[in-house]
C-alpha cells in the first residue's frame, strides 16, 4: 500500500484480477505477496507514479519518467530470475518454505512450492504438518529446504531433524527474505532482496 497522510493507494489495483492468486484458505481474497512475480510487480509502478503526481502535480513529470525506468529495470530483472533458476535441474525444483509466501513466485518461475504453514505465519504448524514435509522430502529426495527472515525457523528445524531421523540427507539451503526485505545491503531494497532470494535458491537446489 501507498501511504501519504490520509492517501491510501492499492498498488495492485491496474493488474487483471485474474492473474492474481486466490488461495482457498483465504475465501476470496487474493495472495498478498505479489511481488514474488517481479513481472508483475513491475506493473504497479504506473499506479504509484499516478498516486504521486496526483498528490504533486508540479514533479508529475519526474514521478512518471523514473516509474518508467524503474519498470524497466524490473522487467530486465524478471528475465534475469528467470534465466537463473532455468539453471536448477527439473527434478530439483521444489521449493521448501516456513510459510506460503512464494506461490507467485513458483508460478513466474516454474518452481513446485510448499509451504509449511499456510499464508499467515500466526498459527504454528502442527506435527501432521511436520511430518507430511518430511515425508514429501524423503519420498522426492529433496536435498535442502529454507527458512524465511520473519518466520521463526523452529518448524523448520523440526523437519530437518525428522527427515535426518530416516536417514535422508537434507540441510537448510539458507535463509530467504519474504514479508519484510532485510535492513542492510543487498537486501535493503527490492532489487537486492530478489537477487539475494534467487541466489540462495539455486545454490542450494542446483
């Protein structure tokens, strides 16, 4: 959201409903986490630059030649994610996280992703959830799984610990930024954290 004073702009709202997920444990709502799809994301720059201009008329101009910019920058960015996970072999292409945060980006990037928990990351998972991760990993042979910068990694260890239990080698693969980017370079800014996230899932699952 876009947020000045009492201005609060949806910035998804020029993008096709019907390209937006819709998980069906949130009963008609769409899946927040947009931005996972950079491609996507890379559309809401009109929309900030129009809530700009309009709250400034006198830098309209300026506002709408760096949302031009930036788009581009993003897009190029998109086919450069693209490109890179091109590189982690099909069977390998299972992404493992604490919570459902990546499902635009399994779609953008055609990667399989499962999430411990579902999208809000307030209820704990249970054992069965534990063990169902676990299972999946063994029978498929997935070699690491990953913990997320805002989501206690606790859940995530347990399934680690079960899966090693059978006797299956797995590690963490890192740690991915979802809900929040991180407060240092590269990872302070939208860009850093895609780059960061995309290099840290094909050095693991690669």
């Amino acid at each position: 959201m876009l947020r000045h004073s009492e201005a609060v702009v949806a910035v998804t709202e020029s993008i096709d409903p019907a390209r937006l997920l819709v998980p069906p444990e949130l009963e008609g709502h769409h899946d927040p986490h947009v931005w996972f799809d950079v491609g996507l994301w890379a559309e809401t720059t009109t929309v900030v630059a129009e809530a700009l201009a309009e709250l400034d008329p006198a830098h309209a101009p300026l506002f709408r030649s760096r949302a031009r910019a930036y788009r581009d920058a993003l897009r190029a960015l998109h086919e450069e994610v693209k490109r890179d996970l091109a590189t982690i072999p099909s069977k390998r292409r299972v992404l493992l996280t604490s919570h459902d945060a990546f499902r635009y980006f399994g779609r953008a990037y055609d990667l399989e992703v499962r999430g411990l928990q579902g999208i809000s990351t307030v209820d704990d998972p249970g054992v069965n959830d534990i063990q169902e991760m676990a299972e999946l990993i063994r029978k498929r042979g997935i070699r690491a799984l990953f913990v997320e910068s805002s989501v206690s990694p606790k859940a995530i260890r347990a399934v680690l610990e079960w899966v090693r239990r059978t006797g299956h080698d797995v590690r963490i693969g890192g740690t991915l930024f979802s809900d929040a980017m991180g407060d240092a370079p590269p990872t302070d800014t939208y860009v850093g954290m895609v780059r960061r996230n995309t290099r840290t899932i094909v050095e693991a699952l690669r």
